[in-house]
C-alpha cells in the first residue's frame, strides 16, 4: 500500500512539473515570438 501511494505522489509531481513546464513555454513563445507562432499553427492546422 505504501508502494502505491508513493508510486502515485510521483507521477503527480511529475505530471506538475509537466505541466508547468508546458504553460512557461507557452508564455515565453507567446511573448517572444508571436507572430511567427501564430503562422506555423495556422499552417499545421491547414494541413491537417
């Protein structure tokens, strides 16, 4: 049992950190580089 709950406590940390780490590079793109950013997804959702 204790196993479990500490296999658990990790994969939420890492899930956190995951998804930390998305929503600062989304700013930092969003911030530096928008335009260009904007362009390229509107391609790729063109092609798609």
């Amino acid at each position: 049992l204790v196993n479990n709950v500490e296999q658990c406590r990790q994969q939420k940390s890492v899930l956190y950190r995951l998804f930390f780490f998305t929503i600062t590079s989304v700013q930092f793109l969003l911030t530096h580089n928008p335009p260009f950013e904007y362009r390229d997804f509107g391609r790729r959702n063109g092609s798609l």
